[in-house]
C-alpha cells in the first residue's frame, strides 16, 4: 500500500500497480525464479514487476521483462487485469496487468531479481499452485486461453 497525502492534508492508502508477462515459443512459457532476498524468495513466477512512476503499462511490461529475462519482446494482447484486493502473499494489494507477449530476441543477461530464467515446457510446469503470488492462477487461465480463445482481457 502507498499512503497518498492530497489536499487540506487528507490521506489515502492507495494501491500499486504491477505487470506481468506472459511468454511463450515453441510451446514453453518464459519462467523466472525469484531471488531469496525478495518476496515470495525461490519461487518460480512470470517475469513483471512494479509500475514506474513515469512509464505507461506497455513500457513497463516490456522493461520488466528485458531486467529479469533479458528478452526483448512484442506485445501481442492484454490478456489479464486483477483488481482483487486479496491477491494470494499479496500484502500490498497490487492491481496487476499481464500481457500476452511474443519473443523476439535475447539481448542481456538478467538482473539479480532472478536466479534462474528457464523456457520450461508446458508440459513440465511446476505445480501451479507453487507459484508465486497468483501466477499460477493466471498461467492456468492462459492455458484454457490456448486451446480455446475467448475474449480479453479478462477482469477478476
């Protein structure tokens, strides 16, 4: 949560907004596994991260990817929006937008966010209940999305 201070010195808990990517070649998701010295340490998640204060959505999906990927990529949809206030190991109540992406190159290495970046088979996934924050949630829903496109983006 960010406390907002806004005219005759009201106040506000207001909450953060985060991106996420969702990327997939040759029939493998994009996955990262988080550092141990942030939240959620050592699970495997999508690459995204916070929004910064002067980027739109798209920049900072496309910026979070490259920092802990070091893919570059090309948005192809929204696909997802939660508002859910009650994201599961979600303290800051985060509004999250995750985006279809497609690869189109690796150009760098990751930053220390990630200690593992792995193209792993769908078929391989890690329990998607295992996954960071709600990120298996919303692979699952990617994977229905997959075999039966429906209309996006979907807002939870």
């Amino acid at each position: 949560m960010i406390t907002c201070t806004f005219e005759k010195n009201y106040k506000a808990k207001l909450r953060h907004v985060v991106v996420h990517a969702i990327v997939e070649k040759s029939g493998s998701l994009l996955l990262v596994k988080r550092s141990m010295d942030i939240i959620e340490p050592g699970k495997w998640a999508l690459p995204g991260g916070f929004l910064a204060r002067d980027e739109t959505l798209k920049k900072g999906v496309l910026r979070e990817l490259l920092e802990e990927t070091g893919w570059e990529g090309e948005i192809i949809a929204l696909f997802h929006i939660t508002s859910n206030p009650n994201r599961p190991h979600e303290d800051r109540q985060n509004v999250a937008f995750s985006f279809i992406i497609k690869p189109t190159q690796e150009v760098s290495k990751p930053d220390k966010e990630s200690t593992e970046v792995e193209w792993v088979p769908i078929e391989k996934l890690p329990p998607l209940d295992e996954m960071a924050f709600d990120h298996g949630e919303i692979v699952q829903l990617y994977l229905k999305y997959r075999k039966i496109p429906f209309s996006l983006p979907v807002v939870i």
